[in-house]
C-alpha cells in the first residue's frame, strides 16, 4: 500500500462530548516519503544491514495497525503501532520510526488519551529534529499543533501550527498548507476568532482544489460552514453544505467518509434551528444521510462509524417521539459501540436508551440503562476533561446531567416501593451516584484524578456522631429532594419547589447578604429555610441534633446555611453548620488539643495591588498566645519560607491571614503571600508532603479569602480546598469581611478550640455567636461568611 504524504490525508475527531464535534481535524498522513535529500543512508524505508525478516515485522505491524485504525479500531491499533514503533527502533530507521509515533499518537487521541498522545508526539519531534529533516518536522508539528487545540492550550496550539505552515510553504507543499490552514481555522474559532476562522477554512479550501484534494476540501468546507452558524451567519450555510454533501456522495467508501457524512449531517441539523422553516427538509435530509454513513460503516467494518450513524438516527426518532424505531436504532449503536469497546461513543447511547425508555414510562429499563451510563462515564472521564470543543462542554455538565436524571429515576422509584429494604436500597444508592458526581466535580475543578486519593468509607461515617445529620439537596427541574441521613437511617423528603425557583432565592439571598446596611436578605433566607430545614426540623428535635452536614450541589454551595432564618432565629443559633464536598472524603478524626502545633501567616501591608490587612497582626498574636506557634508575617511570609517550615516541623494547623480568591477557573484562583501568590498548583506541592506525613494536618484556616457570588465552581474550589490540600478540614470565608470582625471570629475559634469537649463545627458556632450577639456585627454579612469545611469533630 502506497500512502506517501502528497497522496494520503487522515482525519482523527475528538468524540469525547455529547455529539461528535463540530470541528473536523485534519491529521496529516504520516508514512513519511521514503527517500529524500536530507535523509542520512540508516533513516531510508530499508536499511541495507537490516535482516529482512524484522523489516517485514515492522511493516507487517505498521499496516495492521492502519487497517485497525480505519475501522475505528483503536486499541488495537495502538497495539499494532507499537509494535511497529519498537521494531523500526530497534533497527534504527528513524524516519519510519517517527512516522509510526505519530500515526501512533492518532490512536491515543482516538481513545481520549490525549496526556500519552502529546508524550508520543515528543518523542517523534526529537527524531525529526535529529535528522533535520524539515518536512518530518513540519508534519510533526502540525499534529502537536492539533493536540494542543483539542486540550485548549491556544497558545501552545498558534506556535506549533504557526511554525509548521511556516515550513510548509517554504516547501511549496499545497496538500500540507491546505491541511493546517484548516486546523489552524479551528484554532482560530476555538478563540472565537470567527472572521479569521473564515479566512483561513477560505484558505484552506483553495489550496486543497489546487493540490487536487477532494477530502482537504471536504473537511474544510464543513468547518467552514459551522464558522458561519456559529457567526449567527446561517444564509451562508446551506450552499456550503450542499457542496460538501456533493463531493462526499463521490467519493469511495472509507473511513473518511462516513465521519464526513455523519458531520455533515450533524451540520444541517445545527442549521434547522436558524431556518425552522426548512426544518422537515433537513430533518429528511439527516435521515438519509445517516442511513447512507452507517451503510459506508458497514461496508468498512468500521463499527465506531456504525454507532455514530445508528446512534443519530435514534436521536432524531427520539426527537420525533418514534420512540420503537429510536430505540432499535439506539441498541443498535450500543452493540456497535461494543465491539470496538468505544466507551466515549457507548455512553451517549446508553444514556439515550435511558432517555427513551423513561419517555416510554419503562422506569425499570430506563434505570438500568442510566446505571450503565454512569459506569462507561467512569472509565471515561479524563479523556472527556481533556478535550475541548468550540461548544466547551465539559464533563461536569454531562456527568451532571446524567448523574442527576438517574438521581430523579432512583428517588421516584423509590416513593413507589412498599418493601423497605428495596426502598432504602434505592436511596442508598442515589446518594452514592451524588457522591460520585461530587467526586468527579472536584476532579475536575483541580485538574487532578487523584485529589480525592484518600476517600473513606460513607457507611462508617454515617455513625461517626449520633447528634450529627448529614442532608444531601438535590435540586431537580420539578422539585427539589433532600437526602438526610439520621441515626435511624436514611430518610427522603420532597419538596415541591423546582430547580429554577430554588436557585432565584439563593442568588438573591447570597447578592443581599453581603450588604451589611440592610436586611433585605431576610425573606430570602426565610424561604430558604421553609424549603431546606423545616421538613427536617421533626426529625432533627427527636434525635437531639446539633450540627448539620450539608453536601451542597451547585448555587448552594455559595451560601452560608448558618444564615437561613426560620422566621425568629438563624439557623447558627440551634445547630452547627459544616459543608462539605462529598462525605467519602472526610477523614473521620478528632482533632488533638495535647502538643498541638499552627503555622500562622499573614500579610498587614498592602501588596501586589491588595490593600492592607492592619488587624492580621493581632489576629496572629492571639493564636500565639493560645497554642504553639510559628509565625511569618510580611516578608517574612514568602512561599520558600512556608515551605521550609512545612518540611521542617509537622504542624497540626496551618492559619494564613491573607488576601485570596477562588475563581471559576482553577488557574485563576490563589492565596496571596507576600513575594508572590500561593497557586493551587503549590498547594498540591505542599499537599505531597503533609498528606504522608506521621501527623496529618488537621486545619487548614484562610481568614481573608473569597469567592465570587453566583460563581457556583469558584465556591466548588473552595469547598475543595481542605481535600485538595491533604488537610481534615478547612476554614475559610465566602467573602471578604471586616477586619476587625474578622480578627474578633478567629480570637474565639481558636479559644473556643483548645477546649477538648468542642468540636471544630461547635468551636466555629461559638465563635460565630459571639460575633452575632455584639450588635456592630449582628448582621450576618459580617459572621455568617465564615464555613467549616469537611471534618467537623
């Protein structure tokens, strides 16, 4: 088989989203040329000193891997690829050893491994380099330039597709240039550069007619088409489809064109919703353009392509409330899917096998299928967190999605029962799919799999306290529930409220709250407290509670409970409020008073643009006066020297008195020292060493931190702080608060602490009601912003 460069295009689409992309991705072919000028005599396709059986090895491998790859075979062409990879190795002929890692690195991408696909392409680059050999370099590039796209990294994406299309013109390469002028489009509308998107698919378009390349212009013309509709410009769309559909309707079957049809389709379903009035017309257009994708699948062998093609046929019968044949063609694409285990094309299906059986009132069926879902979610998740699209959906809108609408089925299911094992069985379990998603949340936030590393056993913390309640609210479309776990057991209680109204009254309550001249957030938080305490409050007085647990979801994690109001008393004044990412990852100790050592920082001077904080310095004196401690203030707070005290002793608290702000964005958010800001990134560092040390950290305080009202993920990253940190619990404020108030809350705490018989959460509702029965600081703009995080013993 004959596949040189100037012949052979390939095409990789990331399909780790809830639909195939709206992008095409041109991948440049990478059986290098087997001979050119640059080439030193070892890198030629046969070395003259090489036995000719391992040459045949190596090809043999090489071209299994290409069949495997174009029937959608992944895995298995990884397999092969290297394989290949390892036999041209070992008979030194670089250039289709660098030709092979990067074919290879198209199937690490295939399967969403785009961290192993980036280290593959690494290793091809250094070869390409070695051999000086510009046009491998180029292509090289060119992939890397891709990769980094697909992960979001633009700027990273421009040098890589800038340098390689720079080469490539010196090369007078028009097959080359007109592939990565259309990814560079992409590039360019990932970055919401529409205008030079166009310019450069236009580009990309001319340059393939010259080259004589029907699949370059293809893809570019369906990139281009989707540059336009998502520029609100859906008149130009249709004739740019139309003339792609022509040319694919050409063109033999392959690989290449059932994801061809399958994106066009995909395409002029986008379009119905600009032109509803040809809405029938594409909808019988999709139809047959499925249908004629799957049967180029099918001919093909390539069993991905099949399940994209059944897959979309299903949706649009779903659509259409033909919920049999949806169904047929959805098993279909599931049984697909299977037998090139596809996880990242399997989930969508099985989530719309849910789908449909719940509309066809089959809650038994709809249940098992959203079970399914969730576990081929689990295997997926990286993958799906490490891929970006013009749509930017990410995996915490999908595993939501799904994790909630199974919730739904398990709690409606559950009201149905009369058998009470059965009935508990299904809270049980909706209550794990919670703490599943909040797992994943944080995953996601941190950009670390392993953050939630040292979860614990739910069961047993169940029984950690018996004056302790743990309520889990899930907030749906049509009603809001309330998981809450008693010494009893669990128990469920639904409220008639739907997601939408619930939300309303956090917003306003949160925005209201932080106006400390008025009180108009009281009717919010009167409302909050009808909805969200009074159901329970029977239950809560018969066992005696005194701290509630909430594992908030969403825009309740960025309100203070301790500040719900039922009408004569907040909340604070009956019970002890704790939050906490998800209860399997609470390290059930008590903390210990005897020998108990804090690390106190803080900055009183203004720095870095952030005004003064003057109080810190008596908020620090306090601490030292209460307990051992080590404290760094000012310059003398700098991250080299936080760190040489971590390393140095094994505090049991770590307080640090100094601007920070959780952001929505990971890489946004940090704590201010006083030579630079402490990144989450140096949080994990220091975590590496305080989460394997012989006595864990037991607090970690951030007294002047905030997070931004209505940011629902900047309020997930503070929540997450203490696990992030390896630390048992966290204290830390929503907002930034006076600091007088502020330096008064954390005097108390800490006294109220050195107590053995006070809890974390009681020494924080101590403190928070010494504040609340001054009157300069009743407002609870002033002691409600103040939340333990995690372990509350």
């Amino acid at each position: 088989m004959n596949r040189t460069l100037s012949k052979q295009t390939g095409l990789l689409f990331c399909r780790h989203f809830l639909r195939l992309p709206v992008i095409m991705v041109i991948l440049i072919s990478t059986a290098f040329p087997s001979c050119t000028p640059e080439m030193k005599p070892e890198q030629s396709w046969v070395s003259t000193s090489t036995p000719p059986s391992e040459t045949l090895s190596a090809m043999e491998y090489h071209e299994k891997g290409i069949v495997a790859f174009e029937k959608g075979d992944f895995e298995s062409a990884i397999h092969d690829w290297t394989q290949s990879e390892k036999a041209f190795r070992a008979i030194k002929n670089r250039e289709k050893q660098c030709a092979v890692l990067v074919e290879l690195s198209r199937a690490y991408q295939g399967i969403g491994l785009n961290n192993k696909a980036m280290e593959v392409l690494g290793n091809a680059l250094v070869l390409a380099e070695g051999s000086r050999n510009y046009h491998h370099q180029a292509i090289v590039m060119a992939h890397l330039g891709n990769l980094y796209t697909l992960m979001g990294d633009k700027c990273r994406a421009e040098h890589y597709l800038s340098q390689s299309l720079s080469v490539s013109k010196r090369m007078d390469d028009p097959e080359l240039v007109a592939a990565i002028l259309n990814n560079q489009g992409n590039l360019y509308l990932l970055e919401k550069k529409y205008l030079d998107a166009v310019a450069a698919y236009t580009q990309s378009i001319e340059t393939a007619r010259t080259a004589d390349s029907p699949l370059l212009t293809i893809t570019a013309l369906i990139n281009l088409a989707r540059a336009h509709l998502i520029n609100d410009q859906a008149e130009r769309v249709k004739p740019i489809l139309d003339q792609a559909l022509e040319k694919l309707n050409r063109l033999d079957d392959s690989h290449f064109k059932s994801y061809g049809l399958i994106n066009t389709g995909l395409a002029y379903l986008d379009l119905e919703t600009h032109l509803p009035e040809f809405q029938n017309e594409f909808r019988r257009l999709c139809h047959g353009i499925f249908s004629q994708a799957g049967k180029v699948a099918q001919r093909t062998n390539d069993y991905r392509a099949m399940s994209y093609a059944s897959g979309y046929t299903g949706k649009l019968h779903e659509d259409e409330r033909r919920h049999e044949e949806a169904l047929a063609f959805t098993q279909t694409a599931v049984f697909a899917a299977q037998q090139v285990y596809a996880p990242e094309s399997l989930y969508k299906w099985q989530w719309q096998a849910g789908r449909i059986f719940k509309q066809m009132n089959k809650i038994d069926q709809a249940v098992a299928a959203y079970r399914r879902t969730v576990f081929t979610l689990q295997s997926i998740h990286q993958a799906i967190d490490n891929c970006h699209d013009i749509q930017q959906a990410s995996f915490r809108k999908i595993a939501g999605s799904v994790c909630f609408e199974l919730v739904d089925l398990l709690l409606q299911q559950s009201k149905s029962l009369e058998n009470k094992q059965e009935h508990l069985a299904l809270l049980f379990e909706a209550r794990d799919v919670v703490e599943l998603l909040r797992v994943y949340e944080l995953r996601n936030y941190f950009k670390d799999d392993c953050v939630d590393a040292g979860g614990f056993d739910t069961a047993n913390l169940d029984s950690i306290s018996k004056t302790a309640v743990v309520i889990y609210p899930v907030l749906l479309e049509d009603r809001t529930e309330l998981l809450v776990s008693l010494p009893s057991g669990l128990k469920q209680f639904s409220i008639p409220v739907n997601q939408e109204t619930i939300t309303r009254e956090i917003r306003a309550f949160r925005s209201k709250l932080e106006k400390r001249t008025t009180w108009e957030f009281l009717p919010h938080a009167q409302a909050l407290y009808d909805n969200l305490i009074r159901p329970v409050e029977p239950d809560l007085s018969s066992m005696g509670a005194d701290t509630l647990v909430f594992v908030p979801s969403g825009p309740l994690r960025t309100i203070p409970m301790a500040a719900l109001h039922d009408g004569k008393r907040f909340l604070i004044h009956k019970y002890a409020t704790v939050i906490t990412p998800g209860l399997n990852l609470i390290d059930p100790t008590p903390i210990k008073r005897k020998n108990l050592k804090i690390l106190a920082v803080g900055i009183t001077r203004a720095s870095q643009g952030f005004p003064p904080l003057p109080e810190v310095v008596s908020e620090l004196q306090n601490i030292s006066r209460l307990f051992s401690s080590k404290l760094l203030l000012d310059q003398d707070f700098s991250i080299s020297n936080m760190e040489t005290e971590l390393r140095k002793e094994e505090f049991n608290i770590v307080h640090i008195a100094s601007h920070g702000q959780f952001q929505g964005d990971v890489d946004q958010t940090f704590v201010l020292a006083f030579d630079e800001k402490l990144t989450m990134d140096t949080l994990d560092k220091y975590a590496g060493f305080l989460q394997f040390r012989k006595t864990p950290l037991d607090l970690l305080a951030l007294s002047a931190c905030e997070s931004a009202a209505g940011d629902d993920l900047a309020a997930l990253g503070m929540a997450g702080v203490a696990v992030k940190a390896g630390a048992r619990s966290a204290l830390a404020t929503l907002w930034s608060i006076d600091d007088m108030a502020s330096s008064r809350m954390i005097k108390q705490f800490y006294l109220q602490l050195k107590d053995p018989a006070v809890s974390r959460a009681m020494a924080l509702q101590r403190a928070q009601l010494s504040l609340l029965e001054d009157p300069r600081y009743d407002h609870p703009g002033y002691w409600s912003a103040f939340l333990l995080i995690n372990n509350w013993l």
